[in-house]
C-alpha cells in the first residue's frame, strides 16, 4: 500500500508540473505591430513613371468608398471622389499619393493614401515587318525578342530570319541596333542574342 501511495504522489507531481511548463510556454504574448512598422511597410516608389493605360490601385485607409483601381485615360489623367480629376501620366505613384493626400486633407482627418501601379500598359515595345500581326505590345507581354515575335503571331513564310534586328534609342539621341538571328537561336545556338527588351524598342523582321 505505502508503494501504492508513492507511486501516485510521483505521477501527481510529474503531471502538475507538466501544466506549469504549458502554462509558461503559452504565457507570452506576441508583440502587435506598431503603427510605424505598418506605415513603413506601405509600398512606395519613386523612380517608376507612370504612363497612360497603366493601373492603379488606389487605396485610402478606412475608406472603402474612395479606394479603388482605375486605369490612367488617355488624357494622362484619372478622376477619384471628393479628389476630382488629376495628373497621373508622368509622375510617380509617390508624387501622386502625396497630392491625393493633400486633397483630401480638406475633408478628412490625416488620411493615408496609397498609390500603387497594378499593370504596367504604358511600357511597349513595337514589332514591324514580316510578322504575322506587327504592332505595339506591353512589356509585360513581349519581354524578350523571342516573346515579341510570339506575340505578334510568329514569322510569315518569306521572313528573313537570319536579319532580325532590334532597334533602340541611345542617350545621344542615335539608335543601337542588336542583331538577332533566329535560325541559330531555334537550334540552341548563341542564346544570348534573345536580349530583354526595354520600353519603346523595335523588333525588326525584314
């Protein structure tokens, strides 16, 4: 019976002192976000200019009504409530949220805005010649020579696919021109010729 009764105090103790570990271990509550990490956290850019048919998203803390997405019209220019019409084309998305937020001071208490580019429209690329459908694509679309003449359908018959060019404006007001053969690209060779396109190159097929 004293065996017994050991025998319990022990597996009485091991369990109590069980709970006290569980109860230490949950005991630690993490620490909330302060308002400056959630304010840092918002994304901003200041080199990215935003062009006619890009995206925005536009959102206003607290304010489901006066957030939305929109896409900048040809006129350079969007049109928000309480904000009416401004500028977008040609500046950046900081530049803008600064001046939505100013507006809207007028109404509200410290507002925070945010302004951020969805899609990207405004940066294409041109392909012009013995494609099947020449024409202006979005970056996003036509990344590289290879996915400029896919997004224009692929070559006609009589394509001279060895004098493939792309056109590109250079900081002295001149143009560079990259060579492309697509013969050799198809079979694996020289791959490094199917370079990233930038915003208004030219994908020349004779």
């Amino acid at each position: 019976m004293r065996a017994r009764s050991m025998r319990w105090i022990v597996t009485g103790l091991v369990a109590l002192g069980t709970c006290f570990s569980l109860e230490g271990q949950t005991a630690q509550p993490q620490p909330a976000a302060t308002t400056n990490e959630s304010q840092a956290s918002k994304a901003h850019d200041a080199t990215f200019i935003i062009g006619v048919d890009d995206v925005l998203a536009i959102n206003v803390w607290k304010e489901a009504d006066l957030s939305r997405t929109i896409p900048v019209r040809t006129d350079g220019k969007i049109s928000l409530p309480l904000v009416g019409e401004l500028q977008a084309a040609g500046r950046t998305p900081l530049e803008l949220e600064q001046e939505i937020t100013e507006k809207l001071k007028g109404y509200m208490t410290d507002p925070e805005v945010s302004v951020m580019v969805q899609q990207i429209n405004s940066e294409k690329v041109n392909v012009l010649g013995q494609v099947i459908k020449p024409g202006s694509f979005t970056l996003s679309v036509a990344p590289t020579v290879m996915d400029a003449i896919a997004a224009a359908n692929g070559l006609k018959d009589f394509a001279k696919k060895k004098s493939i060019y792309v056109l590109r404006k250079n900081a002295s007001g001149g143009e560079d021109r990259f060579p492309f053969n697509y013969n050799d690209f198809i079979k694996g060779k020289n791959t490094t010729q199917n370079i990233k396109l930038e915003p208004h190159d030219t994908v020349v097929v004779p």
